[in-house]
C-alpha cells in the first residue's frame, strides 16, 4: 500500500507541477568505470577514444567538477539515507560503470535495504562469483539484472570486446546455480532478469537467449534494438535481420509464456519505428519519476542526461530535489512535444522510454492535457 501511495503522490505532483514527494526510483552509479567494452556502449564502446559517444557525453566528463569514478562509501549512505527521507522506496545499483568493482558493493546493497529499499543490481555478471552471490543473498537483494547481450558463447566475445567467449558459460553456469540455491532454500528473491541489446551481432539468437531466461530461472527477459551513435552503424539490425527476428519471436514468445517469463518483444518493433521518426511525441515524466545518480555525486535529470542539477558532496539529496532548477528542467520536459526543444544535453529523441510517455499520454488525457498547456 505505501508503493500504491508514493505511486499515486508522484502522479499528483506532475499533474499539479509541485513537488509533493520523492522519486519513485533512482538510479545511482556507485562506479563509472568498467571491466567492460561493449560495442553498444554509449559511454565505454571498443568503438570510442576516450569516453562518450556523442559531444553531450564527451564535454560533461571533460569539463566535471568532480572527477571520481568511484563513490565513496560514507557518502553513498549520506545520499541514500536523505533519499529515504523524500519517501523514496526502491533504488536500483546501474549506471555508466560495473557496480561490482566496487569494493564495499554488497555493503552499500545492505544498507539500502536496511533503509527499507527495494533494491535492484544491475551488472554484466563477470564477477558474480559464487561467494560474492552467497552475501547479496545474505543482504536481501531483491533484483538480479543480467547484461548478457548474447545467447551463445559464439557471439558473445563479438558484442564484448575484450571478453572471452567462455566468459558467457561462466556467467550462466553461475547464474544456474543461483537458480538452483534459490530453490534448495526455498527463496524467490532476488529475481533474475535477463537483459539483451540486439544487433546484427546477435540477432540470431532471440530464441537461446529465452532459453537462457528458462535455464536460468529469470522472471524476465528484456529485448532491446540497438540504438545507434556514429561510430557504431556497421552494428544495426538490417531488413533481413529483422525478418529472422520476427519469425524467432514466435517461438521466443511462447517460450516467455510457457515459462511464466515477462518479455517486451511486443514493443520491440514500435521502438524500432519510434527511432526513425526521430521525434518527441509525448510529455515525459521520468525526471519526477527517476533521476540518475553518478560515482561523483552529481545528480542527473534522468538516466540519459548529462544535465546537472545538483552534487550530493555539496547539497543533500532532498535539497537538489526540491530545488529550482530541477523544477525547471521537469517543466521543459512536460512541455517538449509541444514545444519540440529536449531537456538540455540530454539524449532524449530516441529514449525508450518515450514509449512509456506515449502510454501515459493516451490513458490519461485529458488530464495531461490540463498538466501540460
């Protein structure tokens, strides 16, 4: 009921354009570097020089005031205790970097949940060794989230870069047995999710990669096109890809229901054709809903914003919450599609979360549009 509650202060708060409560979610990004090369990578890609696809990404990392890339702990609990107190209830462990390079991770997913959190990982699943699943088990986790981009071994080091292939076998191996301590001590959490950005790299393996999900006993497996940058075209789903993966989604699909698997193949396509309009087609409420937290301390408008609206080293998290400039950014954010100006250095055309937008926008008119006149 207190989820159902913050749910519908959240909703109150756009409507009105006041600030009742906190955000629903946060992503916080307790490391920004990675062990990872992923070609898709819009900030770490084996495709780039330096870090940052685009010049948003490029300009914020050369010109931040803090440079670490790595939070420090004591500031992590700062932040997160004063998320508590916006009425915040689920944090989610992802970002621009590798989660598990940080030396005090499980600490900081304890803590979250001795806050009361829902809390979520999201990580490549290199160093998901057994022991260190054994103690995010001990802390209560409640969401595994695999970056796993691949159904086989065979195309697994192509997407990775500077990965091994046999590194994918290991990270299902481990991922089984997860599966398997879970049930021996009669657990359910934390839910496995399997996550996959399709290119022509592996656009073949829409099927495995839901038997990976099975295998693994994920409760969802989320397919994702890839969302191209410059230097990363000679990577996009072609016409003949796009035709295998819909004949493939017939069987993916029946194996997501047959296994009780959550699965957005249905909006894959929609996103696809999203991506070429190129437009803004909906209000946007994620900036009252998620904003993104990065290892130094600045706080992001949302997950693809390099807009900084505040650092937790300097101002508390509730205070940057109710400040005036992020009320600033959420209104130019609810008025975009009319307007067709994006939150600055934000990716917005393109998001996918734009499809979310689009739902809100049709189910909840007219209200929206007395929100957004």
């Amino acid at each position: 009921m207190d989820n159902v509650g913050q749910y519908m202060r959240v909703a109150l708060g756009v409507l009105t354009r006041r600030v009742i409560t906190g955000p629903l979610s946060v992503d916080v990004s307790i490391v920004d570097a990675c062990n990872y090369r992923c070609i898709m990578c819009w900030e770490h890609s084996s495709e780039l020089e330096g870090w940052g696809a685009d010049e948003k990404a490029r300009s914020y990392h050369e010109n931040k005031k803090y440079k670490d890339k790595m939070m420090d702990f004591e500031l992590f609990k700062s932040f997160a205790s004063s998320l508590k107190k916006t009425g915040c209830r689920r944090m989610t462990f992802s970002g621009i970097g590798e989660p598990l390079l940080h030396k005090r991770a499980v600490d900081a997913v304890a803590y979250g949940k001795q806050l009361g959190m829902h809390v979520r990982l999201t990580t490549n699943g290199s160093l998901l060794g057994r022991e260190i699943i054994e103690e995010l088990i001990s802390t209560g986790l409640d969401d595994l989230s695999i970056s796993l981009n691949a159904g086989s071994s065979e195309e697994y080091g192509a997407v990775h870069a500077n990965q091994e292939d046999i590194v994918f076998r290991q990270i299902m191996d481990n991922l089984i047995w997860l599966n398997e301590y879970k049930k021996k001590k009669g657990l359910t959490a934390p839910h496995i999710h399997l996550s996959h950005v399709v290119s022509n790299l592996n656009s073949h393996r829409a099927v495995e990669m839901m038997e990976s999900g099975v295998a693994s006993g994920a409760v969802s497996v989320n397919y994702r096109p890839l969302h191209t940058f410059p230097h990363i075209e000679k990577y996009a789903l072609g016409e003949a890809d796009l035709e295998k993966l819909r004949s493939s989604f017939i069987e993916t699909g029946r194996l997501a229901e047959a296994n009780g698997i959550d699965t957005n193949i249905d909006e894959f396509e929609q996103l696809i054709d999203y991506r070429k309009v190129n437009d803004i087609p909906a209000p946007c409420i994620i900036g009252w809903v998620a904003p993104f937290v990065l290892a130094n301390g600045d706080v992001m408008h949302c997950v693809v914003s390099r807009e900084v609206v505040g650092n937790i080293n300097e101002t508390s998290f509730e205070d940057i919450w109710m400040s005036p400039s992020r009320k600033r950014l959420n209104g130019m954010a609810l008025r975009m599609h009319r307007t067709g100006v994006p939150v600055p250095n934000t990716r917005c055309e393109g998001c996918e979360r734009m499809l979310q937008n689009t739902r809100i926008l049709k189910y909840l008119w007219p209200l929206w549009g007395k929100a957004t006149s």
